[in-house]
C-alpha cells in the first residue's frame, strides 16, 4: 500500500494530465490517475497513522519496511520493462 498510494501522489497526477493531453482525451479517461494524485497524499497520512497504532515492535517493523522494500523493486522491474 506506501508503494501503491505513495506513487500515485507522487506521479499519477502527472502521468493523467500528460497522458490527457498527448493523446487529446477528455478527463474521463484518465480519471483514475487524476484521483489518485489528488487524493493519495491523504491517504498516505492515513496508512502512517494506521502503521503507528498496530506496529507491535521492532522485529515486525523490520519485516513489514523488508516487504515494501522488494515490493518497491518489484514495480521498479515493471516500469523499466514498460520503458525498455
């Protein structure tokens, strides 16, 4: 989810309005990007508080920032694959 909602604050706004107007399409289709980069930063907020509330100690956050580290590589492989 960091991975997920953290890229489309970050990006989706982006990639929508470039995508829009490169391809000369109305907001309806690039809707879903246009919301993420609206609305992913609050819900980036929401997850930390989330995280902060169920984090049980430090073994688990170790094990839960190692999962998002190789799901971050992950996306990283598929956007160097859509690139190459």
């Amino acid at each position: 989810m960091w991975i997920i909602e953290g890229l489309g604050s970050i990006k989706a706004q982006e990639w929508g309005k470039r995508v829009k107007e490169t391809l000369a399409l109305p907001d309806e289709a690039v809707r879903f990007l246009l919301y993420h980069g609206e609305n992913d930063a609050e819900h980036i907020e929401e997850f930390k508080s989330m995280l902060a509330m169920v984090l049980p100690d430090e073994a688990a956050s170790r094990r839960i920032v190692r999962t998002a580290e190789v799901t971050a590589r992950l996306y990283a492989l598929q956007i160097e694959e859509i690139l190459a």
